[in-house]
C-alpha cells in the first residue's frame, strides 16, 4: 500500500511539473487537473452530481482534506497579501475551501486588517483572481477557492454600500427593501471577487441582555423568517452564496451572557422547534442558502457542531439542506476545550466530522486541524466514505457557484462601477430612514418646525460619537455624518445649534455603577451643569443618548438596561429646566427607559444607523422622514421582566386578570414598555373591512385576508400592517398569538389600501404531541392590528375534516 501511494504522489508530481508548462484554459473548459485532456468535472455539459464524482475519484487524502479547513485572510492568519514562494510549502498546496476576509481592509478595535489591495474596488478584484490562479495553476487538481466574507448590514469591505445594523433593518419590516439590499450585499461581492456571503443571522434574539441583539432583525421567529428569506434571496439571486447563521440556538446563552459562556441555552425541545429553528426552517426550505454556520453553544449537553443530530438529521434529512456547513470560530476546538466532550483535540475533529460538518474555519492555520484529520483517516477511525460525503458538499457549493466554469472575476474593472454606487447608497439611506422609530410624542412635539427655532442645543455623549456606524461584520472607513453635524447640515444659517456633551457613555466604574452608584465627580457635575446653561436659552434640546460600539455587540452583553453612566442624571437636569426636550437613542439593544419615557415628551429610536446617521436623524427631527418603522423586540420595563418577549404562551407575562398585577398581591412590575410590533408616526391610520375568505376551509387550504387601511392624517406616512393569528383549541399548548404577515404600505393623506394576506397550511401548523408539524381542526382567530398590543379588528375562520 505504502508502495503504491508513493508511486502516486510521485506521478502526480511529474505530471504537475509537466502540466505548469501547458495552456490549461481552452474554448468553454478549463484543464485544472493539467492532463490535457477534457475530464467529466471540467465539462460544463455534464450534470453537478457527475462532476462532483468524478472529481473526487481524482484526488489524493491530502486534496479533499484540504477541502476541509478555511484559511483565515491577510492579516489574521495569511501573512502574505499575495501568492508567495513559500506557499509551496504550505498546506494550502494541495488546496483549500475557502478563504475568509482576504483583503477586506476590515477595521474595528477588535481587529484591523488594513490592505492596499481593497481600494479602489478593482485592485481588489484583480487580487483575488491573482490568488485565485494560483490555486489553479499552482496546485496539482486546481480546485477554485470559495472567497468567503461578513455581510449583514453591507458587505465587510472598504467602503463598501453601508446598511443599518440588522436590529435597524428588522424595524424596517420591509421585505421589498431588504430584497434589494440583498442583492446589492451580492452584487458587491461578485464584482469585488467574493463568491460566498455569511448573512443573514437567523438568530432570535430572545435575552434583550445579549450583547449581538444588535445584529439580529428581531424576537419573533416569523419576522426574522421573512426578512432572512428575503435577504438570502437577494444575495444569491446576484450568484453568490449566502451562509446562514448561527445554527442553532445560540442567541440565548444562560443569563445572557455573551464573552466565553456562550453556552447553556434553557430552551425546551418544543421551543427550540417553534422559536429558534423556525427561521432557518423556512429560509432553507424555501430560499436554498449555499451555506450555514453552525454554532459553538451545546443544546441539552451536545455541542451543536458534534451533534450528528443538528448537522444531518435535522438540517439535511428534515430541512433539505443541500450546501456545506462552516463552523464559526473554535467551534470544533470547544468539543476539547470548552465542553469537555472530547478527550483531545483530534478526537473533537473526529467527532465533529461524523456529525457533519464540512470546513472548519477558526483564527489558527488550517493545519492544525487537517492534519489531525489525515492522521484520523489513516489510522482508521474516520472513513474515506465519510471523507468523500463531506467534500462533496463542498465541491457541489463550488459547481453551482460557477467556479469551475467562471473561476475569475470576469471583469474586474467593472467594480469601480459597481460597488457603492449613488443607487446602492440611496437604498442604504432609505433603509435608514425606514428604521426609525418613534416611540413617544407627546402633543405633537415632533416634528419640529425648523421655522419656529432659533435656538437648538445638541447635547448627550452620542451627539458626537462616530464608532456604531462601522462595524466588525459591515464596512468599513466611510466617513460617519455625527448627529450635530447632520442637524447643523439641515438647519443651515436658520439657526443656532450650540453643543455641550452633558456627560460621558459611561462613568469610571460602570458598570459597577448599575448596582453600587458613585458621587458625580466634580467633572461630571460641571459637564452637565454647562448643557443645563445652554438649554436654558434654547428653544428646544436634542439630547442624543444611548450606547456605542464599546458598550454593546459580540462579547459585549449587559446586566442592567439602563442608559448607561450619568445620562439620565443629564436627561433628567434637561428636563428640570423646562425646556422642551427630544430625546434620542442610539443603541443596539431595548433599554429600560422608564423614568425617560414617563417625563420627556419625545422619544426617537434610531439603534446603530449607517454612516449617514446625523442626516437621517435630522430628516426625522424635522418631518422630511417620517419614521415608519416598528419595534422588531420587546422593550422590557426592568431586567427583572426577562425572558419577557412576543410570542408567549398563555398567562406567562403576569397579565392574566386576578386581585393583583402579580397575582394575589401587587408584588412587580408588569407589562412591557413598548410591545413587539409597536411605533409611532406623524399621521394616522384607520382599519376597516375586514375579509377572511373562506370562512369554512378544508385542511391544507390557504386563507385569504384582506383589509382596508387608510391615512387618517394631514402627512404621507408608512404603516406596517401585522396579523396575528390565535389557534383557540389545540391538542398543546401554543403560544397565545403568532405574527403571520407583514406589509409596510405607504399612504399619502385620505389615501386607502387593500392589504391582502395569504396564510398557508404551514402558518397554521403545531407541533403535536408526537412533534409532528400538524394543521389541527378548529377555530382560528384573525387578528389585524398596528402592534402585537394595538389590535384593531378580529375574525374567526375553521378548518375542517
């Protein structure tokens, strides 16, 4: 055997060197392997599975075990930004799957990764194709590389189109919208060299305490569903992939704790069907993503990267997931490391290799786990069959990508023209615009009347701030419009803006300061006493509160939800003075705002906006943006409340009628402070004619529902349509209501719309007492309404036998 495997290699090296000396690209085919003849994987004509066969048939352990491993781009595992002598002499010279990041230019205080190839955009696609052909022409069987990168709120590339955070785009509830920006994420990508984009993330965000709620659309699994549909259409329709994430159950670690917890989520095995795999249910089944992330968190004590259960039972056998799963960061290294479920690393990538992975991808070179799993292979303990159905997977992604017919970016001039265009801008800039919302406006404060003021002052430790629009997972080094310089823009000479910071973010011993407050220092008590100063001869304040990219995100999670350090001790010294004031949030995450939302008259919720954030701001302020967007996650009144979200089960959040709020005795606090689904507007809007057609349906039927809605109000303004659907007799116990339709509609004034909804069999549907999704006979409630709370009309309909 030995013999024969040198004998092999030794072939292999005298046909390679051969071939470097030969054109391997001809008419409509491309010689990877360098054999000079036409194979059945280089043939376009022949199906994927013949391809995909054929190929494997044709490499060595070394070649599909490199198929195996991601390489970490420039700067965080590559140390050379172009091909290199040495690698040679690298593992990758027999291959690789995918490399992630390469060249992205990323920058974050987390990490930086600066590269003179990212910018202008066609230096960084003619650098891919570099690297690209060197994997073709460099390695024996010339397998293209799968170029992976971050993309959930814009491509992670210099200067790349910029959205909102994903909290931000989930308020939006604008699948139209999020199509688009789907297809611009994509469309970016192709023309800069990637081929495999990681969004969106399907995770619910159920603890508002975690730190990523920040980069998840929302709580409730059918929004997320809906809008992770469209944005997985929209990247993939443009030929890239699009790599879901993080599969599964891993946006409630125990407490909410983020950092190196990320583990032990309490969710029951009904709930996990119902809340945190119903997204990626619906978006692999319905959206075919090339790709998912699995994650590092365990479930009922299996790590989901070595469950045999997650990777191949549920996501292939039941979901039909046909792409490759990539592990985030470490996850295989946690089995070892962290969950104690593997007695040595290489026995963790045995593991996780029988589960079903397909690449590992973690900050270290990819050696360290192909190697392990070469030697697992020889020694017996993993099968060539095994091997084979992994890289296939991998090698299938490939095909339908093009990469063996089309390995380069065909014209790479082209990006210049292509990325981050005035078209891409204006749609990240309506994006922005439709992911405000208005969470209070007493007496019509808003909008403000630019006419009427002379005297503005700007103030609060975010007015300034520029770090929430760049971030880890989106571009990077656009320049950041602050609020004060996007109100200054706006109101031009009309008036004065004047500015004091009031305070800082935080306080020197936040956020210890939560549970055990410290005396202002003298510092402290002049910066607020100054904004107080210039409030007094204002004619209205805008303060600018909230959080920034330090206070919230991956390994950021909080104990309390407050604003953090001395804001309120500003907000509350601003409103002491009399003056009208209008506060204004930008953070990542629901806070518990209740001193705030009882005595400042105007509310705005901005979250993480893009790079033009102080003019979209000021273009809501002022009435040009009238925000339309909803609350994608429940605002809780105090931490206490948490797990406090939409959907519920039955009587679960305290508001059932009894003596009390709480019971027998007025023993809590109750009630959300803003429900799911909830968001102002400068208009108003009226709901009539409610239709459900049939009344009387067969099961597996769909249902009709139309309803009349129309702008009561004097300015053109967006609502957001939700209905909600209640089960009133079922065989278990369902949560009270579900959201199961959306439509933002926008409406000039007296103008009315036929919102129509079409409910199918699977919006219907339960898990039984067999965890069989059911469509159970019975009496099903409509419920149209503006928030999951404002329901405005009701009406029955039955399925029947």
């Amino acid at each position: 055997m030995r013999k024969t495997y040198l004998l092999t290699l030794a072939l292999c090296a005298t046909q390679y060197s051969f071939a470097q000396q030969k054109n391997i690209y001809h008419k409509g085919w491309i010689d990877f392997n360098k054999n000079g003849k036409k194979d059945v994987f280089e043939d376009p004509t022949q199906t994927i599975q013949k391809r995909i066969d054929d190929l494997l048939s044709q490499m060595t352990l070394e070649e599909k075990t490199c198929q195996m491993a991601t390489l970490y781009g420039y700067k965080r595992v590559l140390k050379e930004e172009m091909p290199a002598a040495s690698w040679k002499n690298e593992i990758w010279k027999d291959g690789i799957a995918n490399i992630d990041e390469e060249l992205n230019s990323l920058t974050s205080y987390t990490d930086n990764a600066t590269s003179q190839y990212s910018f202008p955009y066609s230096k960084h696609a003619e650098a891919i194709n570099t690297i690209q052909r060197w994997f073709i022409e460099e390695t024996r069987i010339g397998i293209p590389v799968d170029f992976t990168n971050e993309g959930i709120h814009g491509l992670n590339h210099d200067r790349a189109t910029s959205l909102p955070a994903p909290i931000g785009i989930g308020s939006t509830w604008d699948k139209q919208l999020v199509r688009a920006a789907g297809q611009i994420v994509g469309r970016e990508a192709k023309a800069l060299g990637y081929t495999n984009v990681y969004a969106p993330i399907l995770d619910p965000a159920r603890d508002q305490r975690w730190g990523r709620v920040v980069e998840c659309y929302g709580e409730d699994p059918f929004h997320i569903a809906e809008l992770g549909k469209q944005m997985t259409l929209g990247i993939q329709e443009e030929g890239v992939a699009s790599t879901l994430k993080h599969f599964a159950v891993y946006s409630v670690p125990k407490g909410g704790r983020d950092g190196n917890t990320r583990t032990d989520p309490h969710v029951a095995p009904r709930e996990m069907h119902q809340l945190y795999l119903y997204p990626f249910r619906r978006v692999i089944q319905e959206a075919h993503p090339m790709g998912v992330m699995s994650s590092y968190n365990d479930w009922d004590g299996v790590p989901v990267t070595g469950s045999h259960y997650f990777l191949t039972e549920l996501l292939r056998e039941q979901f039909g997931f046909d792409g490759y799963v990539v592990s985030d960061s470490e996850a295989a290294e946690y089995l070892y490391s962290k969950h104690h479920v593997a007695a040595d690393y290489k026995e963790a990538v045995r593991q996780v290799v029988e589960a079903g992975l397909n690449v590992r991808t973690n900050f270290t070179m990819p050696q360290t786990y192909i190697l392990p799993l070469r030697e697992l292979v020889r020694e017996g303990k993993l099968s060539m069959k095994t091997i084979d159905a992994r890289v296939a997977d991998v090698l299938r992604v490939k095909f339908k990508l093009g990469l063996f017919d089309q390995p380069y970016v065909k014209n790479p001039k082209a990006a210049d023209a292509i990325v981050n265009t005035k078209e891409n801008e204006a749609v990240g800039l309506q994006m922005n615009r439709e992911s405000m919302v208005l969470l209070k406006n007493q007496n019509n404060l808003l909008p403000l009347n630019k006419q009427n003021l002379k005297n503005v002052l700007v103030t609060g430790p975010l007015a300034m701030e520029t770090n929430y629009g760049i971030s880890r997972y989106g571009p990077s080094h656009h320049p950041v419009t602050t609020v004060l310089d996007g109100i200054k823009n706006y109101l031009g000479i009309g008036a004065t803006v004047n500015y004091a910071k009031g305070c800082d973010i935080i306080d020197a011993t936040w956020p210890e300061s939560e549970i055990i407050e410290t005396p202002l220092t003298n510092k402290e008590q002049a910066d607020i006493a100054e904004a107080v100063e210039k409030a007094k001869s204002a004619d209205v304040v805008i303060a600018v509160v909230g959080e920034d990219a330090k206070r919230v995100g991956e390994s950021l999670s909080r104990t309390g939800l407050n604003l953090p350090g001395r804001q309120l001790k500003l907000i509350q010294a601003l409103q002491a003075t009399g003056k009208p004031v209008v506060m204004v949030m930008i953070n990542g995450q629901p806070l518990t705002i209740n001193w705030e939302n009882r005595y400042v008259p105007a509310i705005l919720e901005a979250w993480f906006p893009g790079p033009e954030s102080g003019k979209v701001i000021a273009e809501t302020l002022f009435g040009d943006n009238n925000p339309g967007g909803k609350l994608p996650i429940t605002f809780p009144k105090t931490t206490g409340q948490i797990e406090f979200n939409f959907p519920f089960k039955p009587a679960s959040q305290a508001n059932q009628p009894t003596s009390g709020p709480n019971g027998y005795g007025k023993t809590s606090v109750n009630g959300a402070l803003y429900p799911f689904g909830y968001g102002l507007s400068y208009t108003t809007f009226s709901y009539a004619n409610l239709q459900v057609s049939p009344d009387k349906a067969k099961n597996q039927a769909d249902i009709t529902v139309k309803v009349d809605v129309t702008n009561t109000g004097k300015v053109k303004g967006d609502e957001v349509v939700q209905l909600y659907l209640k089960d009133k007799v079922s065989s278990v116990t369902t949560y009270e209501y579900d959201l199961r339709g959306f439509e933002r509609v926008t409406l000039a004034p007296g103008e009315t719309k036929t919102i129509t909804f079409t409910l199918h069999p699977d919006d219907l549907a339960l898990l039984d007492k067999n965890m069989n999704w059911t469509v159970e006979l019975g009496a099903f409630q409509v419920m149209i309404g503006s928030s999951s709370e404002d329901i405005k009309l009701k009406k029955d309909f039955v399925i029947e036998d």
